[in-house]
C-alpha cells in the first residue's frame, strides 16, 4: 500500500545532475525555495558516466603522448600505461560511483532533494515514486524545471539488444580493457573513447558512416585526429555503414555494408543522443513524450509560461558547460518573474542564453586536441554571413616548438568582413583546448580586429597563434 504527500515549493527542478543543481543554486540565491527530483546519482551523467570519468581516463594518456614528445624525458615513457592505475583514477574521479559529496552540497545550498522517478502529473505538479513506491505530489508556485539530460540513441539494428552493445556508459565505467573494440560513431564520445582504449591496450576499429570524424567542426580536425588514431593502432574507417550485429560465443561480430566481417570483444555506439523525456508526463500537459522540447532564451518551454527546459533536453547545446550557463540563465530568468523584476530578454542579457546561437565552445580530448568555438567556415557562409577564413600552421609558432619535438597543429579564424569581428575559432594540437576560452571571450565579445591588435600574447607561449592569425588576416 503506497502513501501519498504533497508539498509546495516555488521552484520544482526535475534532474539533479550539473544542469539541475545550478538551476537550483540560482533559484535558491535568490530565496526562492526549490525541491529536486532524481532517480539516480546526484552529480548526473556528466560526473559518473561523461565528463569527469572521460577526461580522467584520457588525462594520463595525453600526458604520455606530450611527455614522447619531450626531449630528455621521451625515452622514459615509451612503456605501456598501467591501466589498472588509469581505471582507479577514473574511479576517483566518480566517487566510486557515490553522491554522498553531492547530495551534501544540495543541503548546504537548503535544497530539498527527493529521490525516485518524477513526472509532471499536470499544470506545476511533479508526483515523485519513491524507491519505497510511496508518491510524493511536489507543487510549484512558479516554476517547474526540466533538467533531466539525454541518453545514448542505439540504431535499430535487429537483435542489438542481445548484443549487449557499450554506449557511452559503459564505455567510460568499464572495468576491463576489453582486447578489441569496435567503436562506431565519427563524433566526439567515439573520438575520445577510440584515443582512450587504444591507448590502454585495445584494438580499437572505428566505424564511420560519412565521410570524416568531428564532422561539426573544420574538416582538419577531424582529418587530423584521423591520422593520430592510425598512427597509434587504430583501424580507421571511413564511409562505413554497419548492416549487422551478432555475438557468437562471447564475440561480437560486425558485419559492415561491404561484407566485411569484423571481430571484437566489446562494440560501442556513439551514434548520437535522444533526451530523457519519454516518461515524465509530458502527455499531461499536451506534450509529447520522448521529444525535445522547444524554449525561448530564457528557457522557457514553447507556450507554457511556468514550464522550463533547460540542458540537453532543449536540444540548443549538448555539452555540459553549456548546459550549466543556460541554468544559470534560466534561474534569473525564474527569479525575476517570480519577483516582478524587469525581465533582460535582449541579446547578452542577463535573461537570455545568446550564446547558444553564435559563441558556444568546446574542447575533444584526443591526442591532438581539438578545441573551437563559434561557427566553422561552412557554416558562417550557410548562415549568410560575409567572412574570410585565415590559417596558421600551429608549428610555425614558437611555444608549440618549446610545447613539443615535431609540433603539428593547425588554428583557424573566421572572420566577419564587414563588421571585422571573428564568427568562430578553430584550433587543432597538443594542448590547445586550454587556449579555448580567450577565443571565446572574442567571440561572445564581439571583439574588433583592431581591438585584437592590442591583445599582447606572451612569448613563448601558443597562444602567439593569436598574433600570427592577425597577421595572416592583414596580409591576405
């Protein structure tokens, strides 16, 4: 026999994970009280299945790939990692899979945390089943937030399921270095993942179906990573569909559009993200379940005005960072109205997520590094834009030479040419994804080319690809 309870709050965020818990730190700053849903981890996806364990298990090996490029220090790293010792740093990193860490941060903001699946049972109303199967009926004075993420899209191939395919879960949780891997997918998770398990000892088969990995970004990048993967071991292979798959007596089995049969211990599909709202009673408010749900720039869903989506589940931007600044962002948005403030819906207004649409960043962390923000070259042109691309081989610049023996990069600038300002930023090498953010800053900026000029890099650094891009700008 199950109990019922109902309780009232001003703000009801449904997904505890980075999204949520910055939608309700916000909210709480600003003394509204707010309650939390989650069903699994406090911390979300991004800190037990995504961000941190990826990048835990890929930090060691890009510091192997940096320090065999060192002279002096290359000849004592030429042995295997200890992949034991990179697997328990990744569970550190996780926290063994625990919350408690978490939850904890939630009291000391004076959250209200219920754990067990919530869905919307109604106008403002959340109704949450406990693991116990009691229900408690959350109410919400002026907001409800979806913060509830995506999961991994599997194609539908006959019999997948028995397959017991990894997704990007089981990729970045694994236990074991599985002696071959066939990873399909061309994008960020089957980059990364390929660069990581190779590394740790795997025969890593990449899949890809078009014509090039990292097809969002400048063509280079993903040629570039391409031929790194290949040189560490990988077997790259582009313009390659997958018809089938089986696994026979523990052995998967890939059978690709060509006939080729591949073998291979464990298959990951990194072939794209579906949200999280197939079961939270989006039906009772007149949406449909299962899709994205459209929002404003103050991340209010399409026609509902105390409805809130914010994170993957909008579909704007799927990375985690860019998910916390529109949470950030909506729980502003929520406090003014809730306060009768003005609301700063203009674009770069404190109301108004406009990075979404024209400066959203993001790092690979493949061995090189892929790093860009803004637009690629093609897409500036799709979107009407008159713009000039300029290139500098990143080897040209001091600091990579002193960064690395045998330095190979590449750096982009897209630049607008009529206002003289950059629509987007590429840059491709060891290292890199730290020089990230000050493209970003000229880009969200709107930073002029002659403001640029008076931006001194400091040598020997990189980040003199700065000056040798205006350079190549002036000089063109």
């Amino acid at each position: 026999m199950t109990e019922t309870e109902t309780n009232t709050y001003d703000v009801v965020v449904l997904g505890a994970g980075p999204v949520g818990e910055n939608v309700a730190d916000r909210t709480r700053a600003a003394g509204l009280t707010t309650a939390v849903v989650e069903s699994e981890l406090v911390g979300g996806e991004c800190s037990y299945w995504a961000c941190m364990p990826s990048k835990a298990l890929l930090r060691p090996v890009i510091a192997r790939a940096d320090a065999r490029r060192v002279p002096g220090l290359s000849h004592s790293v030429q042995g295997p990692l200890d992949a034991s010792a990179v697997l328990a740093h990744r569970d550190y990193y996780t926290s063994n899979w625990k919350d408690d860490g978490q939850v904890g941060w939630l009291d000391s903001i004076g959250a209200a945390l219920y754990r067990g699946h919530g869905r919307l049972t109604g106008p403002r109303t959340v109704t949450v089943t406990g693991p116990d199967g009691d229900e408690r009926v959350l109410t919400a004075r002026q907001a409800v937030a979806v913060c509830t993420g995506s999961r991994a899209a599997l194609p539908g191939l006959p019999g997948l399921d028995a397959v017991k395919p990894w997704t990007s879960r089981e990729a970045t949780s694994s236990k074991t270095v599985p002696g071959r891997l066939i990873v399909i997918g061309g994008g960020v998770v089957a980059t990364e993942m390929a660069t990581v398990w190779q590394a740790l000892g795997s025969q890593v088969t990449l899949l890809v179906r078009g014509k090039g990995l990292l097809p969002r970004m400048e063509p280079f990048a993903g040629e570039l990573i391409a031929e790194a993967l290949t040189e560490a071991g990988a077997d790259v292979r582009t313009g390659t569909s997958v018809e089938s798959v089986t696994r026979e007596n523990g052995t998967v089995v890939a059978v690709t559009g060509t006939g080729d049969r591949i073998e291979a211990d464990e298959i990951l599909f990194a072939t794209g993200r579906a949200p999280r709202t197939d079961d939270i009673g989006l039906e009772s408010i007149g949406l449909d379940p299962g899709s994205w749900l459209p929002v404003d720039d103050s991340l209010r869903v399409t026609g509902h005005d105390w409805l809130y989506a914010v994170g993957d589940v909008n579909h704007r931007a799927l990375l985690t960072h860019q998910g916390k600044y529109q949470a950030r962002i909506a729980g502003a948005a929520i406090a003014a109205r809730a306060t009768g403030e003005t609301l700063l819906a203009e674009p770069w207004g404190a109301h108004a997520a406009t990075a979404d649409h024209t400066a959203v960043p993001q790092v690979v962390f493949t061995d090189p590094e892929a790093a860009a923000v803004g637009l690629s070259l093609a897409e500036a042109e799709e979107a009407g834009h008159r713009v000039k691309a300029v290139d500098v081989d990143l080897s040209t610049v001091s600091g990579a030479g002193l960064y690395a023996d045998g330095y190979q990069g590449r750096a982009r600038m897209v630049v607008d040419i009529e206002d003289e300002i950059l629509r987007g930023v590429t840059f491709v090498g060891p290292g890199v994804g730290e020089l990230i953010h000050s493209a970003t800053i000229a880009v969200a900026g709107q930073v002029p080319i002659s403001r640029l000029w008076h931006a001194v890099p400091s040598y020997p650094t990189i980040s003199e690809v700065w000056l040798r891009l205006l350079e190549a700008y002036r000089d063109a």
